[in-house]
C-alpha cells in the first residue's frame, strides 16, 4: 500500500518492509478457520475512518468497512458498494450512483441509500481527504433507496478519485451512527459492510474482529484494495507493538503471524529465517526536505537551488536507510507507478 511521507531537497521513494511466518504465507490453498495474530505500531487513535490519515487505522478498519469506490492495483478507481461506475451529465454536474443490492451492515440491517448520504455528508464536511473534493460539491441526496446523486457547483476531475482514495476513506456508515457522532466526533460504534466485523477493543492488547459470515463479496477477481474478498481466517487479532524490534522478535517466536512497518535492517534477518517470509512492498513512501518559502533565507530561490544542487543525496539514503533495496532517487512529485496509471487513463 502507497504511504505518503512528506518531510524537498530531491525525491525519496522508499520501501516497506513487512514479514509473515513461512506456513500462511507460503500455503496454496486456503482453509477456513484459525486465528491471525497482526503486529501493528500500536493502539490506533481510533477506528473510525472519516476521522484520521493514519496508515495503520486504514489498515485495520479496512477489513470493516466499505466504500462506493477504491482502487485497483493500477491505482484506478473500481466499484465496490457501487454497483458499477457513476453515470454523468452531460454538464459534468451531476454524478447518479446506483448500489448493490443485498448488502447488509453488521448489525443486520440492509444498507441504503440513506446510509450512503448521511455517511457522505459527514465524510465530506470533515475528512481531510474530502475537503478538496467537498468545496465544489452542492449537496447530496438519495434519488431511491438505491440511487445516490451527488450534485456539483462546478465541473471537478477529482469526484471519482476522491471517493475511491484509500486513505481516511469514505467508509459507509449505518445512517443512525453516521448522525449519532457528528463531527468532530469519533465514532466508537464499529458497524461497517466489510468481511469482519468488530468484537472488541482492549487498549495495549488488541483489536479483535470476526468473520462476517453474511458477507457478500462483489464477483470479480481480488483486484488492489478491491474485487473479490474472501475471509478465510475465523479471527484477526491486531496486536499493538510499538517497538520494531519487538515485533521482529515476536514473528521469529511465533507470537504473531504478520508483522507492518519492519526496518530495513531487519531484512537480512528476516529473510534468511526459513520460518518466515520477507515481504517488500514498492513504492511505500517518499520523504521529501521542505524549506520555508515564506520567511528568512529560503524565500530566495537561487538559494534553494544551489542548496539543492549541493547536496548528494545517495550517501544521505545510504545512510538514513542502509540497503539500497529499500529506496531509489526520483525527482517526480508522485509514485513513477501511479503516473502510469493516471497516462493509461488518458
């Protein structure tokens, strides 16, 4: 998953470094049952979704909750509550989204398009994700019980891209916990779409969710953030471990299964352990230096760029990351992997 660090003197992509123990990750063919135990970075501030940018709360209340859209492993957006892409007027005004039918929240209750727009409306006045989006937004309303229009002030390029951004996602909400907790409100309701659902949370233990059984996947294939998702496991257990090298030592024990957000000097050691599965995930982040361009020397730009053409930066990521597998050196202002995307979208 793309993680974005922003910190310019030139670009830094680095990679992230995640590991499984060697028997779920290496397995062909997957069986209902058992337990998985996640290592994550520590207790999330909060499992609502609308509320934070948090990488690691997208994580854990991605297995929850649901949105109309994501994105695919080509970073384009995909349906996954909407039953395909929205329709367009001819203006480029108004965006008509019909949903699935059939899909029900935790709590047993089939979602709507009432669900839809009282989430919505409380992700657009709040999230920071949907502020761009939301200033040329007009309103939003339920044609039907299955119908969604959102009405625009102003043609936007960004509809379908911000509804479908992965990141302090636009989960949707049953409508009466969608208005229950306003903003700035956190939810602390847990009631989402998703193939698990929350049971509990002990702070410094763990986050443990459960098998939807009534869950109702989309057809296709497993695709990115979206497609087909299957819940093989009957548990996930997110395990608060905030040292890194804590959570390296509780996947070499066998304590935890999975552990996010590993050193790159773990690598070696963890992929010479036949017991485990050293996972790279490319791009994951990029670190940039920012200089202050209101105040003091650096409003000067010939001196921003002589600092600029006077530091080497390999030596720097040599020595901040260590191997070189775990960055590369790139003056663009996003992922080269998701400006591919975004051409194949032209």
């Amino acid at each position: 998953m793309s993680r974005g660090l922003r910190s310019a003197l030139s670009l830094l992509l680095a990679a992230g470094l995640v590991a499984a123990t060697g028997l779920e990750a290496q397995a062909q063919t997957p069986k209902k049952g058992g337990v998985l135990k996640v290592a994550v970075l520590g207790d999330p501030p909060t499992l609502d979704a609308h509320w934070t940018t948090a990488n690691f709360v997208e994580i854990i209340t991605q297995h929850m909750y649901e949105s109309l859209y994501t994105l695919d492993q080509n970073y384009q957006p995909i349906p996954v509550l909407a039953e395909g892409l929205p329709a367009v007027s001819a203006d480029g005004l108004i965006y008509t989204i019909k949903l699935r039918q059939g899909i029900r929240f935790h709590n047993g209750k089939e979602m709507t398009s009432e669900d839809v727009v009282a989430s919505l409306k409380r992700w657009g006045g709040y999230a920071a994700q949907a502020k761009a989006l939301w200033t040329s937004v007009e309103g939003v309303r339920a044609v039907d019980t299955s119908t969604v229009e959102i009405e625009l002030k102003e043609k936007s390029g960004i509809v379908l891209i911000s509804l479908a951004n992965a990141n302090n996602f636009s989960a949707i909400y049953p409508k009466e916990i969608a208005e229950k907790y306003p903003t700035p409100g956190k939810v602390t309701e847990y009631i989402g779409t998703g193939p698990f659902k929350f049971v509990e949370w002990k702070p410094d233990v763990h986050i443990r969710m459960v098998r939807y059984d009534d869950y109702k996947p989309r057809p296709e294939a497993a695709n990115g953030y979206g497609g087909r998702k299957v819940a093989y496991v009957d548990e996930i257990r997110w395990i608060p471990v905030p040292e890194v090298a804590t959570r390296v030592a509780s996947l070499e024990s066998g304590e935890v299964d999975f552990a996010d957000d590993l050193q790159a000097v773990a690598y070696d050691r963890i992929k010479d352990n036949p017991k485990l599965r050293a996972i790279v995930v490319r791009p994951y982040a990029w670190a940039m230096g920012v200089f202050n361009k209101k105040d003091g020397l650096m409003t000067n730009v010939k001196l921003r760029q002589a600092v600029q053409a006077a530091v080497d930066i390999e030596p720097v990521m040599r020595a901040a990351v260590g191997n070189p597998v775990f960055y590369r050196l790139d003056s663009a202002l996003a992922f080269t992997e998701q400006a591919v995307a975004l051409q194949g979208r032209r």
